[in-house]
C-alpha cells in the first residue's frame, strides 16, 4: 500500500515539474503550453507548407489559394470568412 502511495507522489511530482520546465519554455517563446495560445494561421500555413514538402502534387492547391488572396485584395473584396 505505501508503495502505491509513493508511486502516486512521485507522479505529481513529475507531472508538477514537467508543468514548470514546459512554462519556462513558453516563456522563452519556444512552445505554446498554457498561457499563450498558438495562432491559426500560422499553424495553418505551417502544416500547409510541411505537406506541399511531403506531397508535392498539393503545390498547385497552394498556389491556388495565393492567388485567390491576391485577387481579392487587388479587388478590394473582403477576404473569405470561414465558420
């Protein structure tokens, strides 16, 4: 039984000291933990140029939405609002 009650101690204190090493890290802007919250758009253009790299066919997909931006902001139209 006490080695049980030990086992779980050790745990929180990992877990309590993961927590405090992965702060530190957010603090030196290295990762998103618990206080800053990673914005969309860079996540979205990262995963999109991490797979034009391993999936080459999708570079006109790319391009495609390049082109839309830049379309609409010659035109003056509002960007597209995704829900």
């Amino acid at each position: 039984m006490i080695q049980i009650v030990l086992w779980i101690i050790a745990l929180a204190i990992a877990a309590f000291l993961f927590d405090r090493v992965a702060l530190w890290a957010e603090d030196n802007g290295w990762i998103y933990w618990r206080r800053r919250k990673a914005s969309t758009t860079s996540i979205g253009a990262i995963l999109s140029d991490l797979n034009t790299v391993t999936n080459p066919s999708a570079q006109h997909v790319v391009e495609a939405k390049q082109a839309k931006k830049l379309e609409e902001r010659d035109n003056g139209d509002p960007p597209e609002v995704r829900g």
